[in-house]
C-alpha cells in the first residue's frame, strides 16, 4: 500500500511533457559555477534549464516538485557505453557494439543502429543515468587486422531518438590488446598508426586524384580515411584504451608529434605519469574499481588511482561497469571518494567532467541556466549504495520510473509476501 | 601430536585428530582426507572490541556494544559488557562490526590474476562429468586476489571448478589467511561441494563440440545417467561392507566417489542455475536419487520460486546488479535476494567475479536499499546474514562461522562505516581471532609473492 501511494504521489508531482517545472527546496549541487545551493531552485522551461539559484521566483505557470530533504544533481552522463547498440551480449543479433568486416574500421559509427527500446536504458536511468557515450567495440577475428574500432556516438536516454551527436571520438585500442591486433608487438602498432596517419594526411590533400585512380594504393579504405581526417585534424579526439605507464607515454609522444587531441580509457597505471598527463592537458576515462592486476599491464592498478589522478590536476570521467551494468558508475565514483578523491570531484567525474571531454558542456553536464534539463533528485547521496534517484527528469520531462525489471519484480512480489495463497503468474 | 595441539589456539582440534593419522581410511574404502588442511591460527591475545555499532549475523543490530574475543572464539557480544582484565581494548567508537564476510562463489586461485592461459585452471571443458577433479588442486594461493579480498572484510570463501561441465567437480573452502600452500588456506573441517552447472554454459560447450549434451534435455539426460552410475557405485560399496568386508573392496573411482560422497550426503552441491524452471527440474533430480541441492548460485530468477526454494531449504547465491548477459540472466532484479528473504528462504549475495568480492557489503547495501523502496523492509540485520550466515550455511560451516555468537572462530570485520554503505572500508580484519588485515598498518598488507617488486606493491588496495 505504501509503494502504491507513493507511485501515485509520483504521478502526480513529476511533469509528463516539456512544461514549465520547477524544482524547489533541495540542496542543489549544480557542478558549475554557482557551485552547491543550500536551498535552491530550478527552473526548467521548454526541457531547458531557465534559472537556477537561491532566490528564485518559481512561475505561475509551474509544476512544482518539492525536492526538500533532497539532493538535486545534473543528470549522470555515462562514458564508455553500450547503450542503444547491445541488447543481450550472448545473442549475436542483439549485439551491433563492432563489425569483423575487413574493409570498414575508422569508419565505423555508434551513432547508426541506436536501438531507443533497449530494455538497458531504463535501467541505466534507474541509476540516474540521462546521457551517454555509446562506444563501438571491437569485433575481432583470427585474422582481422584492425587498428580502429570507430567512432562513439553520445545519445540521450529519455526512450526518444536516441543520437545526440555523432562523431564525438575515434576508438583504439593500444597495449596488449592494440599489439595483438597489429601482429603481436606495441613497435608494430605504433608505427602502423603513425604510417596510417601519414596516409591520411596525404589522402587529405589528393582526394580528387584518388577518385581519379592517381595516387599510390593507401591501407584503409576511402571511408577509413574520410572518417580518419578530423582525427588528424585535431577536431575529433582519439580514444585510446591503455594501460602501463609506459604505453600512456607512448600514446600521449604519438598524440603530441601528430597533433591529435587525445582521451585515454582505463589508465590502470595513470598514477605513475599522473603529472605527463596532466600536463598534456588529457583527460582520463576510467574505472577505478579495477584495482586487480589482471594482466601484466595492469600489474600497478590500485583504488587510489582516480584520486591521484585529481591531484595531480587530470581531468577524469568515471566509467560504469559495462552495458548492463551501467547504473553501478555512481557507486565506481562512490568508491573513488571512499578511496581519496572528493567527493564533488568525484559527482563531478560522472557529470560535467565527461560533459566537457566530449564536447558536451555547452549542453548538459551542470545545472545552468540554458543547459538542457537533466535533473535528479535523490533520496541521499547520489555516489552512496543506500540512496536512489527518486525522479529523474531529462529535457525537463519526468522519465518513468520503472524498468522491465521492477515490472518483473512487481509481478512476483504478491506470491513472496503471501506464500500461502499466492499463485506465481 | 597430543603436545602439538597444545597452544593452537584452541582452534582444529577435532580435525587434527582426524587427520592425525595422515590418511584415514573411511568405512566406504577411499581416504577420508588425503589433503589435510594445514591452516593453524596463530596465538593471539584477548580482545575487546568497545562501542561500535555490531551487526551480530543472528539478525541483531547492537549500538555501543561490546565484543569480546578470547582464545580465537568470540567469547560474548552485548551492550554495556565489562571487559575482564587483560584484553586488549579496541575503540570501535563510530565504526560498525560484523561476522567476517563469507562468500560462496569464487574463483580466486582457479583463475588467478594476471589472467594468462597459464592461470585459466578452473574449467576443464574437457567432458561434460569433470566430478573426479578437485579445486584445491588448481588454486594458486599467491592469486593477488586473495588479499584484496581480505581488504574487503572476506574471511571465509567457498572455491568452485567453473560451469562448463555439467559437473565440474568439488569446491573447497578456504579461510582467506596469506599462506604458501593451498592446505595452509583450507578451512578445517569445512566440507566438500559438488559444482553443477545448468543451462547456457554446458550445452553450449559441448553442443558446439558437436557432441552431447547440446540442450537442456541432454543436461538433464546427462545428470541422470551419472547418478545411476553413482548409485550404482554406492550399492557396490556397500555390499561390500556388509559382507564383511571379504576381499578386494571394489576399485576406486574418483569420480563416482564424489558423486557417491553427495548420495552419503557428505558433499554438498553447489548448483549453477539461473532460470526458474530449470530449478524445479533439478529439485526433482536430487528427489529422484535422493540427495539434496544445498544451494542455487546466481540463481537470477530465483524470485519467481522464492515460496518453493524455502520449502525445500535450497539457498539462493545471486547477485543485486548482475543480468543480461546472456538469455537465461534476462529477468535478473535487484530485489532478488530480499525476496528469498522475504518468502522465508535463505538468501545469500555472492560475487563470483574478482572485483566484487571486495565489495559485497555494497553489493549486499543496494539489495537492501531496492528492497525497501520496493515496499519489502529489510534490516541491516538480516541484510547482513546474506554475505555471512547464509553462505556460512549453504557451506556447511554455519557452525563455526557466520555469526559473533559465543564459541565460534572470531572472524570479525571492524568497519570505518555503515558496512552497507560505498563510503565504509575494512580498518581491521581478524581471522580466528588474528589480525590479518590492518587499513593503517602495513605489516598485515602484505602483497602475495607475485606483487613483489611490480609496479603498485606498495598499495594497500
């Protein structure tokens, strides 16, 4: 009976299309400049975020959410996703993360194929979650030589079109599993790439004589290196997933002597160059609840990575634990803080700090006025196990709180509570 | 030997004796023990744990309370205890105490980090009945694992072959103790398990070998056909006992001898099932040759027979976030475990997975916090019961291990936090009453010998 009022009370308190909403008397962390709010509101008109502050006059015209008591936070923007492209890993069909076809690498783009009704994204939403980069993965065979998985996509979570901007990074693998996909050594790798990225600055300038059949034979494909060109360029930034400390110093010598703008994921050793990489002004994706020396590039991974990482003045975006598994980011930042990093550093890796790396933060990241409006209010702290995201608002428009799972849940909940009469559906 | 015991801490005494005589022969013909646990605890000193917040593991949540610990027993637990002259004080002020966390799915030391092919020894996808191999014969106690699960409050752990097969063998149960022999690690008198796997796994396996089973009906098929043979195994037996013993005893076949130790109802199975039908299935296997299923692991739509698997006393290992994977985890729920609990059954948060047995507190945390928005109260106080007495439990050890009652092994956590809770960390973690784990001491972070001289041995964590 409780949960069933409260659901009520739910329906009734959150706002069903874009309309005018105002969020009123929570502690609001905006993670821009204003900073936290002890008692703030939150206006959001039109799905975007109009006024937020201590003073402000909420609307005639507004729906209220009285978010006292609670925490009001941008909503979570979840690097290195699945999101929209995987559905059940094992079932091949529902899986369009990467492609084995021989001819297509660089090209290849996350943002194609988003699939809107995947049963992940409510559950990713349950978890606070409103935006994503949805990241290709690599689908290799025994005899595929491919240097690019492609290009990530960022997309939106309200159960809409899902694409909000293609192109946003290109994806590489480098250390053990870049070696083995260049023949088998790190040399091969890095000097294909920088042989690769010569090609394309050379396509770059011949196109027409390339269509005209005139220019030498390149490695890649036109679209390889068509979608190689902002890369090069330094517009698109390279994504590189690495880990000893010797191959970040590898990835960030090659960004520097090509010009390229770089991201690294997973940085399992990012502590023992914490300040090369700060200094190379790079942001670093990762999860730092990998603290397992799972391979021998991984021997220095740690809990305390993320934390120094911040110290030493990185930008870090904290990950999830993969596809299904998204909604655990705010506990891998939770335990980032338990493990030395601040707490706001650490909400702030898991919403403006990814915002700003790719290319989000004019959008979405912070609450501020004239960023689209991706609201959570929390029962608590929204990097804690013990409290959950009581509305979610994305555009300004309350997202059901349900997913497949509480459906299921809620279908057999009867037969647990009266055994004795309960037949199971 | 008698002499030897003395001044062990009182603890092993009962398996010494057994295993005093190096390999005593069981009444059925095979060795009762012929990898003898090794494992004594050190002697330690009295120990009073003062004011913390105790989560006993018999569902009780005490404030200020005292923990005192004697001999590697915990000796009493309650508020406004005395402490008796010459204990050791800990000031437990602001920090919360448990049982040592128990898990009941690893495969630490069967695939121990780094993950080289060297180090994949859980799995033998070989053929679809493996119930001859034993795990303790592939752990790797220098797997770095062991002590990062330490780290995470982790004192207890069953050890399980992989789920390739439909039996892949028998488990062991470890104390998490540093230690350079896999013996030296080994819970004494723990029993044995029997890993089944059910469902996607084994039929995939050997279905893509182009050999049987390749369905669920020849997983099933093939269950049935081993226990006959097993059955058929113990009736030889014994027969041969009962006559007297005249003769040669019938050949030893180790794998029909696990297989007859789970008739016996000495080895405990440990069973891979993720869907609920699939379950009902097993039930009335273990009915039709009449042994038990001890518990269900990962178990994702458990919930859906929580009233049937607490009348038949199956416990259910699961996880809050684990689903999707693959078809048979489709229907995973966070509510899993708090609705076993709820329907009178006994629930139990696993890890299976290198990562999250650091952290089934939380694991355990947000099972419990999902429940209670769900409408399904739950306490901490048996939440708490899902990572310690329930494992304890479903691993035959309930009787020394799982909760702070007096008389048993004083495995104790002492948290710097609400254990339920991302921000809580292990400051201390004794193990039969020995401090094997120091947040802020550095001579009880000691990295196994694979460490030594990496990159990162200085960390902790």
């Amino acid at each position: 009976m409780i949960r069933l009022l409260a659901a009520a009370f739910a329906l009734a308190a959150v706002p069903a299309a874009a309309e005018t909403v105002a969020i009123t008397g929570g502690r609001v962390v905006t993670m821009g400049p204003m900073g936290e709010i002890e008692r703030g509101t939150v206006v959001i008109r039109g799905g975007r975020i109009v006024a937020v502050g201590a003073d402000i006059a909420v609307p005639a015209d507004a729906q209220t959410i009285d978010a006292t008591g609670r925490i009001v936070t941008p909503g979570l923007v979840a690097a290195g996703t699945a999101l929209g492209l995987v559905e059940v890993r094992a079932v091949e069909t529902t899986d369009d993360r990467g492609t084995d076809a021989g001819d297509l690498s660089a090209a290849f783009d996350a943002g194609y194929g988003l699939n809107p009704d995947s049963l992940l994204i409510p559950v990713a939403r349950l978890g606070g979650i409103t935006r994503a980069i949805t990241t290709p993965a690599y689908k290799d065979r025994s005899d595929r030589e491919l240097l690019f998985a492609g290009q990530a996509a960022a997309v939106v979570l309200d159960g809409g079109a899902m694409l909000m901007k293609r192109g946003v990074a290109m994806v590489l693998d480098m250390g053990d599993a870049g070696a083995e996909r260049a023949g088998g050594a790190r040399a091969a790798e890095l000097v294909a790439l920088r042989a690769l990225f010569a090609e394309v600055r050379d396509y770059r300038m011949r196109r027409a004589a390339y269509d005209r059949g005139e220019t030498r034979d390149y490695t890649l494909s036109r679209v390889d290196m068509e979608a190689l060109i902002p890369v090069v360029e330094g517009r698109m930034p390279l994504l590189v997933t690495v880990n000893r400390a010797a191959d970040i110093r590898d990835a960030l010598a090659l960004a520097r002597e090509e010009r390229l703008k770089l991201i690294l994921e997973s940085a399992s050793e990012g502590w023992r160059v914490a300040g090369e990489i700060a200094a190379a002004g790079v942001p670093v994706l990762l999860t730092p609840v990998e603290n397992t020396p799972a391979s021998f590039e991984m021997l220095g991974a740690t809990l305390t990575n993320a934390a120094r990482l911040a110290a030493a003045g990185v930008t870090i975006a904290i990950e999830g634990n993969g596809s299904h598994r998204e909604r655990e980011m705010r506990y891998n930042a939770g335990n980032a803080a338990a493990n030395g990093l601040d707490r706001t550093a650490a909400l702030a890796a898991i919403t403006i700090n990814p915002a700003r790396i790719f290319g989000l933060a004019d959008r979405i990241g912070s609450l501020e006025a004239g960023k689209e409006g991706d609201v959570v209010i929390w029962d608590g702290d929204p990097l804690d196990t013990l409290s959950r995201p009581a509305t979610v608002l994305i555009r300004g428009v309350a997202a059901p709180m349900t997913s497949r799972a509480t459906e299921l849940r809620d279908r057999y909940l009867p037969a647990v509570r009266h055994p004795a009469n309960g037949e199971t559906p | 030997m008698a002499s030897m015991m003395k001044h062990l801490g009182g603890a092993c005494i009962a398996l010494l004796s057994l295993t005093a005589a190096g390999a005593a022969i069981a009444a059925h013909g095979a060795p009762d023990d012929p990898f003898p646990a090794t494992y004594r605890p050190a002697a330690s000193a009295s120990l009073a744990i003062v004011g913390a917040t105790v989560l006993t593991g018999t569902g009780a949540e005490i404030a200020d309370a005292t923990l005192l610990i004697a001999d590697g027993k915990i000796e009493a637990v309650g508020a406004m205890l005395p402490v008796p002259e010459g204990y050791a004080r800990v000031d437990g002020r602001g920090k919360w105490v448990t049982p040592g966390i128990i898990d009941a799915h690893s495969h630490l030391g069967v695939y121990a980090s780094p993950a080289t092919p060297s180090h994949e020894d859980g799995n033998g996808a070989v053929a679809p009945n493996t119930a001859e191999v034993w795990a303790e014969h592939s752990v790797w106690p220098q797997d770095p694992k062991f002590r990062l699960a330490r780290a995470g409050g982790v004192t207890s752990l069953m050890i399980l072959p992989g789920s390739a097969n439909l039996f892949g063998g028998r488990s062991v149960t470890l104390k998490n103790v540093p230690s350079v022999t896999t013996q030296g690690m080994k819970f004494p008198g723990a029993p044995y398990g029997l890993k089944i796997a059910c469902g996607e796994n084994p039929k995939r396996v050997y279905g893509s070998k182009g050999r049987s089973p390749a369905t669920r009906m020849g997983n099933v098929a093939g269950y049935r056909k081993a226990w006959i043979d097993a059955a058929d195994y113990l009736r030889r037996q014994d027969r041969w006992e009962a006559g007297g013993k005249v003769g040669d005893p019938p050949k030893r076949d180790l794998q029909l001898e696990t297989l007859a130790g789970v008739l016996r109802g000495e080895i405990l199975v440990q069973n891979h099932c993720y869907r609920a039908d699939e379950m009902a299935v097993m039930i009335d296997v273990a009915r039709e040759f009449g042994f038990s299923i001890r518990a269900f692991h990962h178990a994702n739509e458990a919930y859906k027979i929580a009233p049937l698997l607490a009348k038949e006393d199956i416990c259910v290992a699961t996880w809050a976030n684990s689903w999707g994977a693959k078809m048979e985890s489709l229907d995973g729920i966070e509510e899993n475990a708090p609705m076993i609990d709820a329907a009178g059954g006994c629930a139990i948060i696993h890890s299976d997975d290198g990562l999250l047995i650091q952290r089934l507190n939380q694991e355990a945390g947000i099972a419990m916090t999902a429940a209670n928005h769900a409408g399904l109260p739950v306490s901490r106080g048996e939440a708490i019961r899902w990572i310690t007495a329930n494992p304890a439990k479903a691993m035959g050890i309930a009787d020394k291990v799982g909760t702070l009652e007096p008389g048993k092994m004083a495995d104790v956590v002492l948290w710097s936090a609400n254990p339920f809770s991302v921000y809580a960390l292990a400051d201390r973690v004794w193990v039969d009453g020995v401090i094997q784990w120091d947040r802020s001491d550095p001579r009880y972070q000691g990295p196994s010998d694979f460490v030594v001289g990496q990159p990162g041995q200085g960390f902790a964590r």
